[in-house]
C-alpha cells in the first residue's frame, strides 16, 4: 500500500456495527427499482441485501477514508469499501444476521411494493443465482474453495486504490486459507471488467433479453447475470 493511500484510507476487519454503514453503500450503489428507489422501504430493502451477504460471510475487511476530520481512535472514518468472503468449511462471522433477515422480512412486506420487490428477489433474482451455480458446478468444493460476497467500492473514492488493496488483502486471505480457486457473482450493474482486468475468468451467463419473463417482474433489476472464477496464485 502507498503512502498516499495509507494517510487518507485505513482498513480493518469488518464488524456487525458496519452493517449501518454497508446498508448505505448498498443503497447508494445499487437502489431500488422504480418507486421504492429513495425510499424508506427501498432503505429496508438495501439492509435486507447486506444481511443477506453478511449471513454467509466467514471473513471479511472494511476500508474507510479519512474524512477531512481523521480518524477517530478505532482508524474509523467514512465508508470507502468492503469485501465479504465465505471460505467453504469456516465458521459465519455473523451468525446473528440470519435472525435479523427474518426480522426483517414483515417490515419490507407491510408496503405492498416492499413485498413484491422481495418476492422478486428471493423467488426470482436469487433463485436465478443459484441455477447457474448449480449448472457449473461453481459451488462444488472440487472445483471452488470460496465465494466472494460482496465487493463494493465507494464511488468517492474511486481511482484511490482501495478496491485493489482489498482485493490483494482477500487473495492473501483465501492462500492462507488452503483456497486454491473461488468464484463470484456479479452483472451488468456492476463494473465485471475489473474482474477481467484482475484474470478472472466467466464460467456462466445469464442475459436479461433472453428471458422476457423478466420483465413481468416490476421490481426485479434488468440486468445480465454472470459467474466468474479466479485462481488463487501460490
């Protein structure tokens, strides 16, 4: 890590009290379809989505940047990114966000669209996810030995090298960990090129104009789904 970069951003292992913070990332870089987008359920709904990763996160780091005022006594600033892992065979990092989604879930579905755009997420966009896993095998431990969660960069930040320095941080992670491969999801909303720039390779699509069935989903995001495998230099 440069000198700049270690000045103006610290990095630390993630913790349950980043849940506020991920949530509004989330929210920010990813909002809600339609009418729930800057909303207070489309605010529930971004929660709901970081619970979900955080659920299977066994570990991960937070990096944050200094703010103008430094950094408080625990390194802590402003949110600059995040990078959540699951190891196959370790422990949950948080256990407890599996009991929070659940209670969550009537809060979201008290507003009729709130109950739709979780319908379409956890009976369609989900769903999907996991038919292209199983259609690859990405989750067979033979092939992959973790999956990456949730790799979010604030846009603030961009150009600072936080996503690299999380990145370098997480292949030393998944080495120590006996990895030799993983893989991610990820999609026409995200920037998928930087995984390309990094050697990844894509095992599996899925494009939004080859199922027109999508469309009869009012919350559901319009966007190509892809799998990408990584390697995990020794």
């Amino acid at each position: 890590m440069s000198e700049s970069i270690q000045e103006e951003v610290s990095f630390r292992t993630v913790g349950w009290d980043d849940l506020d913070m991920i949530t509004a990332a989330f929210d920010r870089v990813w909002p809600q379809v339609g009418e729930l987008d800057g909303t207070p359920t489309g605010a529930l709904l971004a929660r709901y989505n970081a619970l979900h990763y955080m659920s299977l996160t066994t570990t991960g780091k937070i990096a944050l940047v200094n703010n103008g005022a430094g950094f408080n006594e625990d390194g802590d600033g402003e949110f600059a990114g995040v990078c959540l892992v699951r190891v196959f065979g370790q422990p949950q990092l948080f256990p407890q966000a599996e009991a929070a989604m659940e209670e969550m879930r009537p809060l979201i579905a008290a507003n009729p669209r709130g109950r739709l755009a979780l319908d379409s997420l956890e009976g369609v966009f989900w769903r999907n996810e996991r038919y292209l896993e199983e259609n690859n095998d990405s989750n067979n431990p033979d092939n992959n030995q973790a999956e990456l969660e949730l790799f979010m960069v604030s846009p603030d930040v961009r150009g600072m090298g936080v996503g690299g320095t999380l990145w370098r941080d997480m292949m030393d992670t998944l080495r120590a960990a006996g990895a030799h491969a993983f893989y991610l999801h990820t999609g026409s909303d995200c920037d998928y090129s930087f995984y390309e720039y990094k050697g990844l390779e894509r095992t599996a699509e899925r494009f939004h104009a080859d199922h027109p069935e999508d469309n009869d989903e009012p919350y559901l995001p319009p966007v190509d789904m892809f799998i990408y495998r990584g390697v995990v230099a020794d």
